[in-house]
C-alpha cells in the first residue's frame, strides 16, 4: 500500500488542482462578491465599520433581489426537460421515445427539479451553477445501480478545466 504523500497521483492533483485555483482566482472572488451583494451585504466594509463605531445604521435597501426572484421564478414555471430526438427512421423515433421515459424516469426518482432549481438560482446569482449526474446501488446487497440527479449546495467546490476550450466545457 502506497503512502498518500509519496503517491504520485496525489502529487498530480494537487498541482492540477493549484492550476485551475489560479487560473479562476479572479472569477471566483467576482463571483463571491456577486453572491453576498445579492444576499444584502452591500456595504463596503470600511464604510460600514466607520458607520458602526459612530452608531449610525448601516440600511440596506435590496433592489437586486426581486429581480432574481422574477427571473428564477420563470425558470420553475417553464421547466426545462431533456427531450431525445429520434434522426430519421422510425425505429429510431420510437427509441428515442423509451430513452425520454428513462430520462424522465432519473428525473423524477432523483427529484432533479430541486438540483435545476439550486443550480440555476446560483447561476442567476453568481454567474454559474451546477448538479451531478451520480450512480448509487439500489440496496446494500445488490449490485443493480440506479442513476440519479443531485443537487450541488456550493459551487465553490466544482472546479473547472482550466485546458478547456469549448464555451459549453464539453471538452473538460
């Protein structure tokens, strides 16, 4: 058994994972501004400590948040759904129609609107959101699995390919 400090792979991922840090740093500290701004904290942090200690109130007035609201809210009334699209033949088609049922299927056993609605109340705040597409066993004496949609509460912790090229990440 190998020792995790001596384990090259160890090695590589945490320099991978110092490249991509670098890479976003600026993104990020955007985004966590973004997120506390929406969330009320809108005063800059020397003028609300001057403010404090001459006991004057700090009032904040979120106008930015009725506008999420609106806009997130749209989102939960016209849900987007994966549809899968048959190419030419009816065969085809009719494939297309049984792989929408399983994709239906994931969605509503995994109660994926809660991932949508989290990743896309985060994208709407910060500029971006995500969920996970995992796979976990059925019981614990099994070894049919079952796929599931679920929920990331922290974008934070997702860090994304800095070598990517393509706008989607596809190639990550």
């Amino acid at each position: 058994m190998m020792d995790n400090e001596n384990d090259p792979r160890i090695a590589d991922a945490m320099k991978f994972l110092r490249l991509t840090t670098d890479a976003d740093q600026s993104n990020r500290s955007e985004a966590l501004e973004d997120l506390k701004f929406a969330a009320g904290d809108q005063w800059p942090t020397e003028i609300q400590n001057s403010r404090n200690l001459e006991a004057r109130p700090c009032l904040t007035i979120n106008k930015i948040d009725p506008y999420i609201r609106q806009v997130t809210n749209q989102q939960r009334q016209a849900r987007p759904r994966i549809k899968v699209h048959g190419t030419n033949t009816s065969s085809n088609e009719k494939l297309a129609e049984i792989l929408t049922g399983v994709i239906r299927h994931i969605e509503v056993n995994s109660d994926a609107d809660q991932a949508y609605d989290t990743a896309f109340d985060y994208s709407v705040r910060m500029g971006w959101g995500y969920f996970r597409v995992i796979t976990d066993y059925i019981r614990d004496d099994s070894f049919d699995q079952e796929i599931y949609i679920r929920p990331i509460d922290n974008p934070f912790t997702v860090y994304f390919d800095p070598n990517s090229i393509l706008p989607d990440g596809s190639d990550a």
